[in-house]
C-alpha cells in the first residue's frame, strides 16, 4: 500500500507504541503531526518548543518506552536546544521529529539542524528519500532506545507528503539481556567474596532488579545503597543506607567510606555519587552495567562485567552458595547499620524552614507519588528531604545544570502517569521560567503539585555574594505573586508563610488533583544551605 511520508511515519509510529506526541505545530512539522492524529496518535500542544522537548524527557525517564516531541524547523527547532541538551546528559531515549525548511532561496528560517544536533550530542537523522523514512524512521528510534539517546529525526518539508512505496514497520523496544562473560564474574567474585564490609550500590541502570540485589546483600551482610537516580529502590528495606554520595546522610556516607568493596550496578559512580572519590577509596570497587560506554567512565573499577544487573547478581548469589555460608563483618543481620534520622515538622507557630516544610510535604502526599525536581540552591535540601517508594520514581534536571525546566519535565512525568500523583519541586527563578507551561497541565487536567522554594532571590548567587563578603542583596528579585499567577492560568495557587499555613494547605489538598496545584513557600534565602 502507498502512502506518504508523513503517514508512513505515524503509522510506524503507532505501531511501535508511541502513543504521545508533544509539541508544537508549524508549517515544517504539520504533516506528520495531522497525520498522527488522523490514525490515532495524541498530540499535546505544549506553549513552548523547550517545553515540548522536557516533557517527553519527562515521559521517557519514568517509562520504558521512548519519548516523543514534534517541533518546527529554524527558532522552533533552536528553542530546544537547552532541553535537547539535558535530556542527552540525562541518557534520556526521545526522538525529536522536526522538518526542514523547503528548498527556496533565503529562506529566513533556515537553520543548520544537524550541526545544532551535534552541538548538544543528540544524534541525527535526515531523510534522504521517500522510500527510505520508515526504514531510516526504525533505525532511528532503536538508536535511541538501545543507546539511551535522544535522536533528532527530520522530514524536509519537500519530501514530506512525497509518495512513500514502503510498508510500515513495527519497532521493538526490546532488548536482549546482556549475559556476563564467566572470566569477568569470577575475577570480580574473588573481590567481592573476600571482602568484609561491602556495600551492594544501585543506580538508574539496575531497575528491576531490586529483588536479585537485596539477595545479593543479604548474602555478603552487605548493606545497601542507591544512587540519586535510584532513590527509593530499597525503601524500607533492612540495612538501606539510602542515598550515597554528597546528598546522603553523613551518618550514612561514614558508613560508605568505611567500605573495602562497592559492588556497584548500573550506577556511573560519577563523583556526586562517590562524594569525591571518598566512597570506594578504602577498597575495591566492582562496576557492573549493561552500557559498555558506563564501565570506567569516571574512574577505574578493580573489577567491570557487562551484563544485566539481574542476571549478574542471580549468577553472583548462586555461585557464592556454592561457597558456602558468609561470615559478615557488617551488623546487617541485627539492625541497620545506619539509623535513618529525620527532624521534627517545625511548631504551628514558627515560620517556614525549608527542611521542616518539605517533611510536612514528605508526610503528607501519598506514598506513590513521583517526585521531579528543577535546579538551584534549593536540592541540597530537598534531595534529602523528598522520598519516592520506588526506583524510577525521581528526576531531576540537574544534568546540564540550567533552571527553568522542571515544570515541563513534571508534566511529561504526569501525562505518563495520570493516576498518581506528580510532585515539581522549583525554586522561584526556576518555577518563573517554566511557569507558562501550567497552561498545558491546566488544558491537559494533570494531578501535578508544582511546590515553589520561593526566596525572593537567585538562591546560589546570594549564597555566593554573601560568602564572598559582597552585599548579597544584588541577587534578591520582585516576584509576582505566584498564587495568583497560578490561579491566572487556571491552576489551584496557595501562598504560605508558617507552618501552620502549610499544614492547613497540605490537609485539604486532594490526593488526586483534577487539574494542577502550585504551592510557594515563602522563604528567608539566609537560612537555606548553600553547600
């Protein structure tokens, strides 16, 4: 059957599970857009380009499928560059499908895609013919899935309604699961069984085996530990250390550095995890990862297989029986080895601090919220302070370091999960930039808390002026007030200044918005950690 390539794409699209488009429609983009509506596919108008971009991030970070956003060439295409940028350091599987401009002479909204493409370390791909874009579309999304990478797809608008001879193909997501070579598991046993106080660690790479790991460490009388990326894999469980690295305890990262063996799986054990090379640096580490490229990326491991972290660690418990019963060095077997300490709430009638807000919030909200997280001085706290029940659960934005794109990432987490509750926490610079994207969550009716650190100031550069012994005022900022911004926008708005605001907020709050809710605490920015 022929079709054109605009149809072709969609109906490939459809049939290999990408149900979802975001975006932003233009003349570059409209075929293929109308086309995957026409056959089924939703198409989520976002009010920005960037916007579009974050919530497929969003949407593929919490699922397993592949994230899909749809922009138009030149301004619609560069106004994606930041989020395109965050979502590859985020490893985040997205294609982005634009168009090129039509082949006329100085046409003002030409733009070099590809180039722009490299620069953010996306990968590219253009269709060359019409009887090549499924084809081209199929290799396209398994690089993205296979590789964890965000693919810029594009259709020249020349070709794009061109007459396609080429049947549509379904693409699976599927991946063969990686075996670990018998030489790499033994050498790395012999680390891991003669150690006396290993730490089993687990990162974003490792979900799904949560099982498998805790048998492995109930094995060793190891306890265990996740990355930021894998918070909650191990929530409640006996001997969980919680995260390790710069944003854990400090009674937990004493516990951590005291290790002689980090058997770490699917963890990049880049420094914010290994707290500046302290964690690991008493002993061994064993890196294990499915991702080739993730072995050694930020130091060398004693020991590295390539493999499934399930498969691994069953293959680990097994031959380890063999051996015998362990004789552990760790108290795993009698009490955790680290006491999981918390603060009180603050009183009724004291103001608003930010630990003691966020455990209000943390107390409050249903156990099965997923918790997105913008950038700035405000995560040192809430990292700590915010918990998810399960690994894949938090986001954050933080991989590019720039503000401003936790709201959109946080709707594309809710339109992906609808019956849960979704949790943006933003500082007030941040939550300022992505803010218009509440219109979106207001049409698309989303459960989503927008929660606002609001310190009337740029956080980190008053942190910075104030140690520098400069006046910090310079980064104080006039806000709107973000309540009635949000109500503007048709969202719930709440502004609280004390404790007892709060809990009265939290209390009524519906544990299931019909449609977003943004809460701004009023915050002194001198009392909130810089670290």
């Amino acid at each position: 059957m022929t079709h054109d390539v605009s149809t072709a794409v969609a109906r490939t699209l459809l049939a290999s599970g990408v149900e979802t488009i975001t975006g932003l429609m233009g003349d570059g983009n409209l075929p293929h857009v109308v086309a995957f509506i026409e056959h089924g596919g939703r198409f989520v108008p976002t009010v920005a380009e960037s916007g579009a971009v974050s919530a497929a991030d969003g949407m593929a970070r919490t699922t397993a499928g592949l994230g899909a956003a749809s922009v138009t060439h030149g301004p619609g295409f560069t106004n994606t560059l930041t989020a395109l940028t965050e979502a590859v350091r985020a490893r985040s599987p997205l294609l982005l499908l634009t168009g090129d401009t039509p082949s006329v002479p100085h046409h003002l909204q030409r733009f070099d895609l590809a180039a722009a493409a490299r620069l953010t370390g996306a990968a590219y791909v253009r269709v060359t013919h019409p009887d090549d874009a499924v084809g081209q579309l199929a290799r396209a999304m398994r690089h993205a899935e296979e590789r964890s990478r965000p693919v810029v797809f594009d259709i020249p608008l020349d070709l794009a309604t061109a007459p396609c001879g080429e049947s549509v193909a379904a693409v699976s997501g599927d991946r063969p699961a990686l075996l670990p070579d018998d030489a790499s598991l033994d050498a790395a046993l012999g680390i891991v069984a003669s150690a006396r106080r290993p730490v089993v660690l687990a990162g974003r790479g490792a979900g799904g085996a949560r099982e498998e790991l805790l048998s492995l460490a109930g094995q060793l009388g190891a306890p265990v530990a996740t990355t930021l990326l894998a918070k909650g894999m191990f929530a409640g469980e006996h001997g969980d250390l919680g995260v390790c690295g710069t944003v854990g305890r400090s009674e937990a990262l004493r516990v951590l550095a005291e290790s002689d063996c980090v058997v770490a799986f699917g963890a990049s054990l880049n420094r914010f995890t290994t707290a500046d090379g302290l964690v690991g640096s008493r002993g061994a580490v064993v890196q294990i990862d499915s991702d080739p490229d993730a072995i050694g990326r930020y130091g060398t491991p004693a020991a590295a297989l390539v493999g499934d972290a399930g498969i691994t660690a069953g293959r680990m418990c097994a031959l380890l029986a063999e051996s015998g019963p362990a004789a552990p060095y760790w108290p795993g077997a009698q009490a955790p080895p680290v006491p999981v300490a918390r603060g009180a709430g603050g009183g009724e009638d004291c103001g608003l601090e930010l630990a003691a807000a966020l455990r209000l919030v943390d107390d409050a909200l249903p156990a099965d919220r997923l918790v997105v997280s913008d950038t700035g001085r405000f995560v040192y706290t809430a990292w700590r302070e915010l918990n998810v029940a399960a690994a894949g659960d938090f986001v954050h934005t933080l991989n590019f370091a720039s503000i401003g794109l936790g709201i959109a990432t946080g709707m594309g987490v809710s339109l992906a999960h609808r019956d849960r509750l979704t949790l943006v926490v933003a500082g007030d610079g941040g939550a300022m930039m992505g803010l218009s994207e509440l219109a979106t969550a207001v049409r698309e009716r989303l459960p989503l808390l927008v929660l606002i650190a609001n310190d009337a100031a740029y956080g980190m550069e008053f942190h910075h002026l104030r140690g520098a012994g400069r006046d910090p005022d310079h980064a104080r900022m006039a806000w709107p007030d973000f309540a009635d911004v949000a109500r503007g926008y048709g969202a719930q708005g709440h502004t609280v200044r004390s404790a007892a605001e709060l809990r009265k907020v939290l209390d009524t709050l519906d544990p299931l918005p019909a449609g977003p809710v943004v809460l701004a605490l009023e915050l002194d920015p001198a009392t909130i950690p810089g670290e």
